[in-house]
C-alpha cells in the first residue's frame, strides 16, 4: 500500500516546489547582504541563515500535509477549531500585536515574528472548500448554498482590514471569489453576491475613510502615471526597481554583483527581490521564477480539474490560485503596473509565515494530486479487473 502511495506522488511538483525554494535561498542571502550590515549592523548572513531556518520548518509541515489525507480536513471539529481559532488570533493582535509597517499585524515572540493572517488565509480556503463541497446539492441555492460560508470571509476580512493590511484583505477576496466561481453556483448568484458585496463595501469605506485614503496609499496612485516625477520621495521604490531591472538587460551584471541592493533598493530582500533577481541574472533568472511558480499554479488547476472529488478539487483550486494572484500582485507592483501593495513573491521573498503558510499549502495540493493519480492507476484498475471478472463469470454461467 506504502509503495503505491509513493509511485502516486506527484514529483514533478514537488521538484519544482524545491528547486523554487533553493533558488530562493540563494537569492535572499545575494540581496539581503547589504541590507543586513547596513540598516540592522548584524552578519551579511544574517537574512540567508534565518531564511534557512524558515526552509527546513517549511519542508517539514510539507512532508507531514503532504502525507496527511486532505479528505480529513473537511472534519466539522477541525473545521470549527480553524474558524473559532482564526478569529481568536485575529482579534489578540489588537491587545498582543507588534507594530510594524504602520500595521499591527505581528506576534513578536523574542527574535520570533509571526504574521497569523498568512496562516487565515489557508484556513479560508480550507473552510470554503470544504463548505461548497458539502453544499454541491443546493449550490445554486443563494441564501441556503452561497452565502453562509461567506460569514466568516467578511469577519476575517474586517479583522485584517483594521489592522490595517488591505494588501491580505484582497488577495483573501480574490481568491475566495475563484473558490465560488469553481463551486459551480449560477452566474445570477454570482451577480447578486457582487452586488452585496459593493453594497457592504462603501459604507466600510466611508467609515475608514481616513485609514484607506492616506495620503502614502494615494501617491502610490500618483507614482504609476510618472515615478521619475517622484524619484526622491514617494516614488523612490520603483524607480530603483526600475534601474535595477534596466541594468540587469538580458544576461545581468551577474550573481552578487547587483548595485542596487547596496542601500538604493528598499526591501530588496523582501517585496522588490524581483528586481535584484533581474539585475543580477538578468531576463534568464526572472524568466526562471515566473515558469516555475506558472507551472506550480497550472499544475494545481490541472489538478482540480482531475479530481472527482468536490473538496480536493476546490481545495487545488483555493491554493492554486492563492499562489497565482500573490505572484501577479507582486510582479505588477514592482514592474509599476498596480500600485505597490507589500505582498511578497511566493517562495523567493525573505519571510517565515509567508514560506510556511506557502508549504503546507503546497503540501496539501500535493497529497490531492497523490490521491488523483492513485485513482487513476490502482482504483481504476481494480474496477476493470472487477468487470473483467464479473463478465467472464457470465460468460461461464451462461454455458
């Protein structure tokens, strides 16, 4: 049974999971050098040994989700525990939370920090799936099969909001809007749900006025149209993101040798490591990220698309498209297409909540895809060889 269960792993994905996660480490250490001496006066090796700290935690949930059955997470105790639990969590940030980046969004524990709302944002794409899943019957059901569920999506959302981190609050809406869109409830609900949606959403704006339109969120607005306009103050990010990335060109200036991280990059080892990768290794190593982190997202799509299962197959897309939207809004807000939102890069950006929420993530998809691909090979074949069986004991019979 063992040597079945491991002939159905998905190696592939596991591979480029792996690779991603290596490149990372590289990366991390190349551009955080600087950074390390300069602004907190430790060891240039700082960052890197820290991020290695945070792989070894990370691939170690990782082989324990991806072995762990998915089916048992619909389990209503463990579904309450994450509910009931992730609001508790969210709510003590206002009492036990650590400041930073104007937000209070940190459990600081020592030289420890962890960001609870990396780990909500799983636990929503777990509690959805699981509930669409189990409403399949009456999805098409607006008050009884789509909006329930979304209860908890609007309390976590408010608690995360008010921190405020509006960067998390859409990625959670974004990708729970491809939970519901998957589930297979009508284009007519899906109407009805934007317009409540829109509905609940102005006078939540009206309300925090003051805390959405700062003026540090409004020029980043103004910063799209024209960075070099503000070069020295609120677009001093993307322009240096922008310099890195014309000085990169095609081949790079090399592994290591980037100028920009040196002081003029802010966070180039956190959201703007694109443009060190891309100033370094030029086109190639961007080029490398991007088809790797597409083929992880596909991947998991083609997965959903697999599997016969509801749950597993909402689940695949949850994370699958979690993963997508997190890297498009980084990419488009360090190349300036979107305003700059703080969300870092899965998998390459320095940070442990974000690397660990993304590896048991990953290893959830996985053990979905193992139980796909041990349908197919072994639960198929049994049903043939059962037919086979059934038809020439007819066969028998009959003469």
């Amino acid at each position: 049974m063992f040597k079945k269960i491991l002939r159905s792993y998905d190696y592939s994905l596991v591979i480029a999971i792996t690779l991603l996660s290596l490149f990372s480490l590289v990366m991390v250490y190349s551009a955080s050098m600087a950074t390390a001496v300069q602004r907190y006066g430790v060891a240039s090796d700082y960052f890197y040994q820290k991020q290695k700290v945070f792989l070894i935690l990370g691939a170690f949930f990782f082989v324990i989700t991806s072995l762990f059955p998915y089916k048992a997470l619909k389990n209503r105790k463990i579904l309450m525990y994450m509910v009931l639990s992730s609001i508790v969590v969210l709510m003590a940030l206002f009492v036990f939370g650590h400041v930073a980046g104007n937000a209070q969004s940190w459990f600081k524990l020592g030289p420890i920090s962890i960001q609870p709302a990396e780990f909500v944002k799983l636990c929503v794409i777990v509690y959805l799936s699981a509930m669409y899943a189990k409403k399949q019957e009456y999805i098409t059901e607006f008050k009884k099969g789509v909006l329930p569920p979304l209860i908890y999506v609007g309390i976590v959302c408010l608690l995360i909001a008010i921190q405020p981190d509006f960067g998390t609050v859409e990625l959670i809406l974004l990708f729970s809007g491809a939970i519901i869109i998957s589930s297979g409830t009508s284009i007519k609900n899906l109407i009805r749900l934007v317009t409540i949606g829109v509905s609940v959403l102005i006078p939540f704006v009206l309300l925090f006025y003051k805390k959405i339109f700062t003026s540090v969120r409004m020029n980043r607005f103004e910063v799209l149209n024209d960075p070099f306009k503000y070069q020295q103050t609120s677009g001093y990010h993307l322009v240096n993101s922008f310099i890195a990335m014309g000085n990169g060109g095609i081949n790079g200036l090399g592994l290591g040798k980037g100028i920009e991280k040196l002081g003029y990059l802010p966070e180039s080892h956190t959201d703007f490591i694109i443009a060190v990768i891309a100033e370094e290794l030029g086109i190639w190593g961007v080029g490398f990220v991007i088809i790797t982190l597409a083929y992880i997202v596909l991947r998991g799509i083609y997965i959903a698309l697999q599997c016969k299962d509801p749950f597993g197959s909402l689940l695949a897309i949850g994370i699958s498209s979690m993963i997508g939207i997190q890297a498009f809004v980084n990419l488009a807000g360090v190349s300036g297409l979107i305003p700059l939102t703080g969300v870092p890069l899965p998998f390459i950006s320095y940070g442990g909540s974000s690397l660990i929420q993304l590896f048991i993530a990953v290893g959830i998809l996985v053990n979905v895809s193992m139980f796909v691909n041990y349908e197919k090979k072994y639960k198929n074949k049994k049903d043939q060889n059962v037919k086979y069986s059934n038809k020439k004991n007819v066969y028998n019979f009959s003469k």
